[in-house]
C-alpha cells in the first residue's frame, strides 16, 4: 500500500545507488566517531548511533528520520535542560561563533564554485544533437546506472 521497493544487494557491492552509499559512509564515520579506540564495545554503541542518525535533519526533506516515521520530534537532551531568563552571551564564544560562521560561509562559497566549474567542464564535453523527423538513430537502453 506504500508502494515501496526493494533494491538487492550483494556483499561485495553494498551501493543499490549512489545515496546508500552516502548513508553508508556517514554511518561508518559515525560508528567511527563514537567508538574510538574501545573497538570490542562498538555493540554497545549501536543504539546511540541510531538515536543520533535519525534525528539528524535532512537538507532535502528538512525533517529528521523521526520526524518522518513517527510524525514527530523527539525530545534532545538539550531540550531538557531549563534555561535561565537571564543570561549572558560569553565575548569568547560569540567571537567563536561569527568566526565558525564566517568560516561556513567562505566553505560555501568555495563549494559552490568548485560545483560550477565542475559543471562548466563537464558541459563542454556535451554537444547538443538535434534529430529530425525521420533520421535514423541508435541508443542503448540504461536502467538504474547498468546497461
């Protein structure tokens, strides 16, 4: 009722596409991150890693894997912790922060660029067929990235 798919894979090609590959490193950077040098607990770690991945929010969809199953946030740990009314910004941490800022968006910037020029060389490479009416043409049929 869904309508979904399932896409098999092998165990020497773990990519069905390209974005579960992209899932695929992020999770293992993650697993990374979390279980350091106590390689013999990384079992142990699974269920934080979960927890952490499903409330990451998607750039595309702008919602957490939780959000999207369950039709809800979950509550942080930080969302926990009551907040003085009064409070005062430390001089360190926002000078910290207009810098981490100011650092993302030059990042930015440079990624866009570098997507631009990328495109620009790729693109030359194209030419631009026009076909008319009647003109013979071969082609070769592509499904899911395999001839």
């Amino acid at each position: 009722m869904l309508r979904t798919m399932t896409e098999f894979s092998i165990a020497f090609h773990l990519h069905t596409n390209s974005q579960t590959k992209v899932v695929n490193k992020s999770l293992r950077n993650l697993l990374r991150t979390l279980v350091r040098e106590h390689v013999g607990s990384w079992d142990l770690k699974l269920f934080i890693a979960e927890f952490l991945y499903n409330s990451f929010v998607n750039k595309t969809t702008d919602k957490s894997m939780h959000e999207i199953v369950y039709d809800f946030r979950f509550k942080q740990p930080i969302d926990l912790i009551l907040m003085a009314d009064h409070y005062k910004i430390s001089e360190g941490a926002s000078s910290f922060a207009s810098h981490v800022n100011e650092l993302h968006t030059e990042i930015n910037h440079k990624i866009v660029k570098n997507n631009a020029n990328y495109k620009l060389r790729t693109n030359f490479r194209k030419r631009l067929k026009t076909f008319n009416f009647g003109d013979f043409v071969m082609f070769r049929f592509v499904r899911n990235g395999f001839p």
